[in-house]
C-alpha cells in the first residue's frame, strides 16, 4: 500500500505547495482563524468530507467512516492553523498580506500536511473500494500559540472515543525529507506567571522614606535565577523567563508598584507540581523582609506531550520504510518550547513527530523569526508519513481485532 500512498501524494504535490502558499499569504492570529477555517472546510468538502465548523471556537472537525468497528477506536489527526504576531521579512512571492502577522512557527505547513492526508486517506478509499475498519477524525486546532486551542477544542467534545491521535511539528535544524521522533516526553509544560509587586511611593532623593517596589523587583527576578540552581532537582529543570515588566510614574519618584509577567517551563511532573509553591514563598518572602506585599498569580497552561512508546515505534516503522533508515532522526533531548498536543495526549495515547523543513545549502532560521521560511519539498514527506502512518495503525487494529474474534470463537 505504501507505493500507492506515495503516487498519490506525489500526485498532490502542486495541489500543497498552492494550499501551503495561500494559507501563508493569509495568516490569521489565534482565536481569529475564520478565514482559514473556512479554506480548510472547503478543501475538505470537495473531498467528500462531512465537516464541522466552529468547533472549539474556531476548528475544524472532519471524519473518514471507517467499517463496523468498536465505537471507542477512534484515530485523530491534528493540526493547529494559527499565526504570530510578527511581521515577516523573507523575500517571498507569497509573502502575508496581513500586516504584522504570519506563520512563523509553520502552522501553515501543519495544516497542508493535515488537508494532504486527509485526501491521500480519502482517495486510497474510493482506490480500494474498503474503508479503514475504524474511523478517522481530522482536528485542525486554533490558537495553539496561545496554549488555549486544544482545550477549547477538547471542550467541545473531540476527544470523544479517540483510541490514539497523531500530530506533527516543522522543524528548521532538520533537512526537508526527513523526521525526526522522540519516545517520551518531547515538549515541556509551560504556565504562566504574573508578579505584583506593592510598595510604598517617596520622593527619588529619599528612598528611605518609601519602599522601593522596582528594587524589590530586581531582586527577585536575580533571586528566583539564583534559587532555582540550589533548591530545584538540576535532572529535573526548570526556566523561568521573566519577560515583562511595568511600573513606575515618574523619573524620580519612588515606585510603588510594578508588575512581572513571564513563562514557567519544566519537563517533569513533580517540578511542574511544586514550582506554584515555590515561587510564591520566594516572592511573600523576599517582599516581607523589605516591608513590601506582593501577589502572584500562578496559571496552568499546558502540560508536556508524551510519546506513547508504541505510537512513536510504529511511526518510525512508517517513516524507515517510506522515507529510508538514513531519513529517521531519534531526537536526544527534550525541547523546554511547549505544545498544547500536550492536552489531547492527556487523555488518550498520542505521539508528534518532528517534520524537517531546513533548505540543505542556505541558512534556516529558527521558528518565530520574521525571515522563517520551508523546503517546500518536505510537505509530500509529510503528508507520506502521516498518511501511511494512519493505515499502518488501522492495519494493525484489524489484525488485532481478527485475532480477538478467533480467540473468542
């Protein structure tokens, strides 16, 4: 079945590199994907998909029936479709038209790839006159880069009877026609943190006289660095980045407020459980020794995606197969980025392989950098590898549930 997987996505290519094209001219930001939502509806509509609109907001749901089958086996495929803030500045003939916004992070090629399985799934169908014998449901997720689309989506009830999901990521250090995979963790839990600290305002030339919040503030942030090299497992890490700060009125007046915003990574779920606690005894007391007061406010924003082990081996199967031994990447360490995936992955068996987009002989920047840009070429290996990886599962499925039926005759 894989060299027919491969003629037809083949076969696409022009078809995604011109989907690819459009949903990178027009990015959206998250919460606000209308349009492209809509585009991807109709893509999947005039494949003869069933669709859902608005689900989580601004998702988009598809299914691929599958035979009589147990109605929990469900297979998702998930891409987000959302873009960045930031304007882009490669030279481009397809660059965004929407000011200050685009697809930085490769969420236009997730969404390509997502719409190229989905029709490589569909026409290997109609080929072989035989459904899959379990259904596949297509999740194209909004506001992923505000850790909030797969809740949103989850809310909605999309994880209903999902057995096992799949999903995928650009990644620029990787040359196109390549993936990479990780068993395990693969992404961190990221929350977010905001800090007030309250003082007392004076005149500048007094300090005496008042209590200095920006000072106190400036401590802190060094403090909570520092503390973290002793007081944290250094096997189990964590990042706090302190990335914004705000307060003050005047040159020389005493601040009595300001104002800490920033993001809390970790790897592990006993770091990830204890840093709330932590930070804020740090804060209560290092405020209280300089007579000042201070609020944290502490919020979960996603955990860290897990491999499933058999998931993540079955995709590398998959991609050896398809792609070459010399194309697979086993990835050593985790990445401290996060992926809201991390919340379909709570709740049922998943894994996220690595797609390489990195151009072999110019430079490649990094992912939310204005210049980002792809090897179109890897949307066929994407596409090849999540596809086959989909009915390599639904194979497998089969085969187990034909030796359950002998077993019970």
């Amino acid at each position: 079945m894989l060299p027919t997987i491969q003629k037809i996505a083949t076969k696409l290519s022009p078809r995604l590199i011109d989907i690819r094209r459009h949903l990178h001219m027009h990015p959206e930001l998250s919460g606000q994907e209308y349009k492209t939502a809509a585009y991807v509806a109709g893509v999947l509509s005039s494949c003869g998909y069933q669709v859902q609109e608005m689900v989580g907001k601004t998702g988009v749901v598809a299914e691929l029936s599958g035979q009589a089958a147990p109605a929990n086996n469900i297979l998702a495929v998930r891409a987000d479709m959302d873009a960045l803030p930031i304007a882009e500045k490669a030279d481009l003939p397809f660059v965004s038209k929407s000011p200050g916004i685009m697809h930085a992070c490769g969420h236009d090629v997730h969404t390509t790839v997502g719409l190229g399985t989905a029709m490589v799934l569909a026409e290997l169908t109609q080929q072989t006159e035989q459904a899959f014998p379990g259904t596949t449901r297509f999740l194209f997720q909004p506001a992923e880069e505000t850790g909030q689309g797969a809740k949103w989506m989850i809310e909605d009830g999309v994880m209903k009877d999902v057995a096992a999901i799949l999903g995928l990521h650009t990644f620029p250090s990787i040359p196109a026609g390549t993936v990479g995979l990780r068993l395990g963790t693969l992404t961190a839990a990221a929350d977010d943190l905001e800090i007030i600290i309250s003082g007392e305002s004076g005149h500048g030339a007094r300090p005496h006289q008042a209590v200095d919040a920006i000072w106190i503030a400036a401590q802190l942030i060094t403090q909570l660095q520092q503390a973290i090299s002793r007081t944290i497992n250094p096997l189990h890490p964590a990042v706090i980045t302190i990335g914004q700060i705000s307060g003050g009125r005047a040159p020389n007046v005493i601040a009595d407020r300001v104002r800490l915003t920033g993001t809390v990574r970790s790897l592990h779920a006993d770091t990830h459980a204890l840093l709330p606690d932590w930070i804020t005894q740090i804060a209560e007391r290092l405020c209280a020794i300089h007579g000042a007061e201070c609020t944290v406010n502490y919020t979960r924003r996603c955990t860290s995606v897990f491999n499933d082990e058999t998931l993540t081996h079955m995709v590398a199967d998959c991609a050896n197969e398809a792609l070459g031994s010399d194309r697979v990447q086993w990835i050593t360490d985790a990445s401290m980025g996060a992926e809201d995936f991390a919340g379909f992955t709570d709740l049922a068996p998943g894994t996220m392989f690595r797609l390489g987009v990195g151009f072999p002989d110019q430079q490649n920047y990094p992912l939310h950098h204005p210049k980002f840009e792809i090897d179109e070429s890897a949307l066929v290996t994407g596409v090849v590898t999540m596809a086959y990886s989909a009915y390599r599962y639904w194979q497998t499925a089969s085969a187990a549930q034909t030796d359950l039926s002998l077993s019970d005759s």
